[in-house]
C-alpha cells in the first residue's frame, strides 16, 4: 500500500509539528494552504495499525481525513493563533473549521450552496467551467 501521509500513526503528527515550525520561519503569511484534495482514503486502509487506530478512536475510515485536518489545523494555530489554514474543498462529507478558508474547483453552479453550508467560511473560487489558474 503507499499513501501521502498516515494519519492513523502519531509519529504523523510529530513530524508535522517539526515541519510547519520550520516553515515558520521563513514563511511570514497568516494564509497557509494545506492541501487536502486527491486523497484517496483508501490508500491508506491497509497500512499498520490503520485498523486498530479506528477501532480504538471510534472513527470510521471515511472520517479519518477529518481527523487529520483537524489535528493539522491545531498544529497550526499552535504556531500562531492569527494563521488561517487553507484546503481544497471537498464538498459537504468534509468537516471544516470555522474559519477556514476553502478552494473551491468545481463548475459555477455548485458554489453558492457550498458557501452556504459554510457561511463562517471565505471561500476562493477556481472555476473549471470558465477558466482556471492555478
């Protein structure tokens, strides 16, 4: 199994901790974008311990990204309690943080409800149906 990162395993969060502190230093924005598009959750259901981690947290596979972003937000804001954290929205089985800034890729029409499923969030608009800088 491969995957871009296991968030079922604490060392995860250990090394998170060590890399955002570095770019810290050199990087002076409150805006951070943290990714969080293309993961496939499956690729990491077979890694180890992925399945006792669940069974021992109460999380399903499907929520497991929630968790990681919600550990990844809270190692930011231990940083700095200005820094805003930034993620590619994945539509409305996510969990997001108030505050949270989202990129949204999607056609035109889907925006307006995505924003209202997160009114205490700012949204940025890439749109694919129009044209798309990225």
């Amino acid at each position: 199994p491969y995957a871009p990162i296991n968030p079922a395993n604490e060392k995860t969060y250990e090394f998170l901790g060590k890399y955002l502190k570095d770019l810290d230093k050199v990087f002076d924005s409150d805006y951070w974008h943290l990714g969080g598009d293309e993961v496939s959750i499956g690729c990491v259901s077979g890694l180890n311990g992925t399945t006792e981690f669940l069974q021992k947290n109460g999380i399903k596979l499907n929520d497991l990204q929630d968790y990681y972003i919600k550990r990844e937000r809270g190692i930011l804001s231990n940083l700095s309690s200005s820094r805003k954290a930034g993620y590619w929205y994945r539509g409305e089985n996510q969990k997001y943080g108030n505050g949270d800034i989202l990129q949204y890729w999607g056609g035109s029409g889907g925006l307006s409800g995505s924003m209202e499923r997160y009114p205490n969030n700012l949204f940025v608009y890439s749109p694919m149906d129009t044209y798309y800088l990225d």
